[in-house]
C-alpha cells in the first residue's frame, strides 16, 4: 500500500513539473479560459442574448393584479338637485355615495397587437449582438497579442541571461588567473581591477535582467489565469529560428467589421425612427370584484365588473423630433463611411508596412548572427592572445563588450522579429 501511494505521488509530482512547463500554444489556451478579460467579453455576449431575450417578452401577454382596501373615515358627498328627490326646484342636497370599507381587486390582460418599436428593438439587439461578437474576438486577439509578447521577451531575457551567466564565468577564469600573475608580480594589481570593473557591470546587468524577468512572469501568470506566486517553466521556443507565421493569407479586418455593423445599426436606427411615425394598438381585459362594507347596517356586498377594449396611440405631432432625428442619423451614416474608407487604407497601409518590417526585422536578426559569430571569434582570439602577454587588459575588455554588444544585438533582433510577426497578426486578426 505504501509503494503503492509512493507511486502515486511520483506520477503526480511529475505531472505537475510537467504541467509547470509552459510553451506559447499552451499559454494561449490558457489564456483562452482563464484570462479575465476575455471572460467578461464572452459575458458580454451572454448579456446580449439575455436582453435580446427580455425585449421579446414584450410581445407576449401581460397580466397584472392590483388590489385597493381602504376604508372611508369620512364617507365623500356630491351635491345634486334637491327636485331629484322630491324637494323644491332650485335648491340643491348633499348626497353620500358609498359605504365606510370598499374592497377592490382588479385583474388586467394585456397584448401588444401591433407596434413597430418592438420590432425595431428585436433587429437592433440582433445587430447589437454582431457588434459584441466582433468586439470579443478583438478583446481576443488583443489578450493573445500581450501573451505572445510577455512570452517572446521572457524567451529574449532567459537568452540574454545565458550570454551573461556565460560571459560571468568566463570572466571569472580570467580574474582568477590574473589575480595568480599578480601575486608572481607578472602584471600590475590594476589590470586585474579593470577586470573586475567588468565584472560587477555583468553582475549589475544580471540583476536588472533577473528584475524584468520577475516582472513580465508575474504579468504572463496574471493574462494566463495563474497564481502570481505560483512558480512557472517556459519552455524554450529555439528563439532565433522559429517563425510564428503559421497562417498568413486568412485576413480580417475585425475593426472593418466592427464598422460594418455600426453601418447595419445605423440603418435600423432610420427605420425605427420611421417607424415610429406609425400608431400603436393593443389589446386589454379587464374583471373587478368591489366589495362594499357597513358593519353598522350589516351591510354586505360584492359588485363584478369586466370589460375588453382596443388602446389605439398615435403621435400626430412631435414637433419636428424625428425628423431631426433623421437628420443626425443621415450625418452619422455619412460619418461612419468616411470611418470605414479610412480604416481601409490605414489598414491595408499598416498590414503591408508590417509585412515588409518582417523581412527587415528576418535580416537584421541573420546580420547579428553573424556578427555574433564574428564577435566570439574576435574575443576567443583577443583572449589567447592576453594569456599569451602580447595584449594588455584594454584590448581584451574591448573585445569582451563588443561580444556582449553582438548578443543584445541577437536577442533585440529577435524580440523586433518576433514584434514585427504579431503586429502583422494582429493587424490582420489572425493570431491563433
């Protein structure tokens, strides 16, 4: 039995390292189903079709109760010619209707027959819905844009880390046997300290970089639905190789489509306002039970009454709000064209811009390559030649933040790559 839940805990212990160790697809579906921000984006939908939903009860029956107990402390006159009783012509009598409780239940049905609004409301929603869908899927692209980013500068800084922890150990070897040249009064203390300048200027690097990496890896947890204190693995991308271009002939314009519905909106608003130019009829039912009580008399006595009717309601004139409201609206069509053909070119312009700035960014990064390459050539070349005593301290600390300028070089080309790729992703709505 205790093998048995050693096992177990085994398994699970590796599972969870394993699950700990996040890729950038990973990251992304994470974020998918645990990022916040997306979350109330897809509530906003759910939001919609609950009001869509809500509105369309208007159309069906309503029935409503309402009931009236009062109690007549003083019993309301109403003065009436006196003749009508018998009394003189001319002269007039105070008369009391109605006894001292009155109880009365009213019982109303009502259906709309015929109104235009609600109908208007109901394609409006419908519309208004579209518009939500398209500003979800830009919340969308935009959460997985941030992700993407945070993910490829911790790849950049986890890099450029191991150029400095390498450089560091390097550095430390040359100290070190610098140090043993001084004490055989070989070279003089001061080389050895220009070395040691160096040195604490790698360790500062170090620590502003293990600084940023804290920094982004608690904002990637926060985008991905993570624990900020919860300790995470990325896994390497091989970041200088791998393009993200997986697909990059599916282009939308989610910002087009967003005005697109405006324009759709903005149509219905016109027919509504139309609309509204046309009368309302209802139906409605009513049943009323009074009941009439005077203790004194033992007085006791129930009235029904019913009645259906037709509610006809027409606006004959409004003073000119509608059409004023057509005004307007005709502007803001006019408006959200102009937006759309504008969008259009900023949009093309800015696709083909980025597009283009992948391929210089591509070139860029094969360039420092090179020169990194180069650089370590130069810095093996210059560090032989130190040991050897044919070059002083200067030339190697030359050499030495020359390479290190041709590896933040590599990794800054990489991460101007890998921006250049999501941007054009994003303009295009295509980040997977």
């Amino acid at each position: 039995m205790k093998n048995q839940l050693l096992a177990i805990l085994v398994l699970a212990g590796g599972f969870s390292l394993k699950a700990q160790t996040l890729d950038l697809e990973t990251c992304l579906k994470m974020a998918d189903t645990a990022n916040l921000s997306i979350q109330n984006s897809r509530l906003d939908i759910d939001i919609n079709e609950r009001q869509r939903k809500a509105y369309m009860s208007a159309r069906l029956p309503h029935l409503a109760f309402s009931g009236d107990y009062k109690y007549n402390a003083i019993i309301p006159g109403q003065v009436i010619p006196a003749e009508m009783f018998g009394g003189p012509a001319g002269t007039f009598s105070t008369v009391q209707f109605g006894v001292p409780y009155n109880l009365s239940n009213t019982l109303q049905l009502t259906q709309i027959l015929y109104n235009p609004q609600v109908n208007y409301g109901l394609s409006a929603l419908k519309i208004n819905a579209e518009i939500v869908n398209i500003q979800q899927r830009m919340v969308d692209q935009d959460i997985k844009q941030q992700v993407a980013s945070t993910f490829f500068n911790l790849q950049a800084i986890n890099k450029q880390l191991g150029f400095v922890n390498g450089n560091i150990e390097n550095m430390d070897k040359l100290i070190k046997n610098m140090d043993a040249m001084v004490k055989q009064e070989l070279v003089v203390q001061t080389e050895s300290d220009k070395l040691q300048i160096n040195r604490l200027t790698l360790v500062n690097t170090k620590a502003s970089l293990e600084a940023s990496k804290y920094q982004l890896e608690t904002f990637l947890k926060i985008l991905i639905g993570k624990d900020p204190s919860e300790t995470i693995t990325l896994a390497s991308d091989n970041l200088v190789e791998k393009s993200i271009l997986v697909d990059n002939t599916a282009i939308s314009y989610p910002e087009l489509e967003l005005i697109g519905a405006q324009q759709k909106m903005n149509q219905e608003e016109r027919k509504g306002t139309n609309m509204a130019y046309l009368p309302n009829l209802s139906f409605y039912a009513a049943y009323n039970y009074n009941y009439n009580l005077k203790p004194e008399n033992d007085f006791r006595t129930g009235i029904e009454g019913a009645f259906l009717g037709l509610k006809l309601d027409w606006t004959l004139f409004d003073g000119l709000e509608k059409y004023h409201n057509q005004k307007v609206n005709a502007l803001n069509r006019e408006k959200l064209e102009n937006q759309k053909n504008l969008a259009q070119l900023q949009l093309d312009m800015k696709a083909e811009n980025t597009k283009r700035q992948i391929q210089v960014q591509s070139n860029a990064l094969e360039v420092s390559k090179e020169q990194l390459k180069l650089a370590e050539r130069v810095y093996q070349q210059t560090e032989l030649k130190f040991q050897q005593g044919t070059i002083g301290s200067n030339d190697l600390i030359t050499a030495d933040n020359s390479l290190q300028q041709a590896q933040t070089n590599v990794v800054a080309a990489y991460i101007q790559l890998r921006q250049a790729e999501l941007d054009y992703l994003k303009t295009i709505g295509n980040i997977k």
